[in-house]
C-alpha cells in the first residue's frame, strides 16, 4: 500500500473494498444475477407488445420506478435476452404477396457441405428464416417474393443452384391465421413459483 497522502479534495479509494461494496449492492438496484424474476418476465412480454414504449411509460406497466427499470433492460440486453428492435411492416403494404415454405434436400449432410450450403442460404435477402429440420429434408426456409412469377424465377435461379442442393418441395401460404405473435412467456412465471 502507498503512504502517500491524497491530494487535497481527494479520497483515497481501497479498490478491492469497493469491488465487493459495489457487488454488495447489486441485488438492491434490482438486477438480478442468475434467473429471471417476475419484473424482467414483465419487461419482456411489454416490450414485445410494444418496443416504443418509453422508459418511464415501462416502469409504470410493470410496477417499478425508472431508474431500476432501465438497469433491468439494460441487463436483459447484454445477457441476450432482448437480441434487438424492429418494425413489424405489413408484407402486402410493400408488395411481398408471396409467403412460401421450401424444404431443401441436400445431396449430402457433411459437416463443411450443411456449412456452405447455410452461409449461401444466408446471403439470399429473400429467404426471411431458415431453420435445420429433422425428418426428411435438411433445411426449412420461409420465402417472400413480390408474386408467383418472382417466386419461380428465384427458385430457378437461386435455391435450385444452391450448393449441394438435390431437391425443393415448396408450399405456399394461402392466407396468415396468425403472424409475428409474441414468444410465450407463461413457462417462465411457472418456473419462478
């Protein structure tokens, strides 16, 4: 330890004694460290209904005041909880008329083949999601074209010369019963009690 004296108007800090203050203090501002608790459940299910939502108008939907609430989304953000904000845009109101599922059989599933043929499937603006599936085929992707004619020639030109691609199997959706919905967040306030 230094014995040299602090400069007038300054205090000297012991670093390690306000680490573990500072740690101390954590759980107070309302963050929690491990599991989720019922105002960051809270948190995500309002947001999802509405990401505009001000700060000061969240903390009220959820029964804290600001401060504590900003520090919980905060955290919720770095631990990846929250992933990112987005306008949801009416499909049709742009022109996309065409939503369709392709399921892509692959020539082969080795491990560098299903990773080229995924950075490709990546790079295609069309293909909105993609998921690996299991049963027959390899990959399920959900597409938007501008009409039929657009689908076809993106299935002619690109998803077909996709490599290691052996066959598409295409649906198309003839209308949306339900879409962009809210990820379920009922098995987590179960999980808590």
């Amino acid at each position: 330890m230094s014995s040299r004296k602090p400069i007038s108007g300054q205090t000297r800090i012991d670093r390690p004694a306000a680490r573990a203050a500072s740690a101390a203090a954590a759980p107070a501002d309302g963050v929690q460290q491990g599991a989720l608790d019922r105002y960051d459940i809270a948190i995500l299910g309002a947001l999802q209904q509405d990401a505009r939502l001000s700060n000061a108008e969240l903390a009220a939907r959820i029964g804290l005041s600001p401060a504590p609430t900003w520090r919980r989304v905060k955290w919720l953000e770095t631990q990846g909880y929250i992933r990112g904000y987005r306008a949801e845009i009416d499909r049709h109101k742009i022109g996309l008329g065409v939503l369709a599922f392709v399921r892509v059989d692959a020539e082969r599933n080795t491990g560098e083949a299903t990773r080229v043929l995924e950075e490709a499937i990546r790079r295609i603006p069309q293909v909105i999601a993609c998921h690996y599936i299991s049963g027959s085929g390899t990959f399920e992707l959900q597409v938007m074209t501008t009409d039929l004619d657009a689908f076809s020639a993106l299935a002619l030109e690109t998803l077909l010369n996709l490599p290691n691609v052996k066959d598409l199997h295409t649906s198309f959706s003839l209308g949306e019963v339900k879409a962009g919905a809210a990820l379920p967040l009922g098995h987590l306030e179960r999980a808590r009690d």
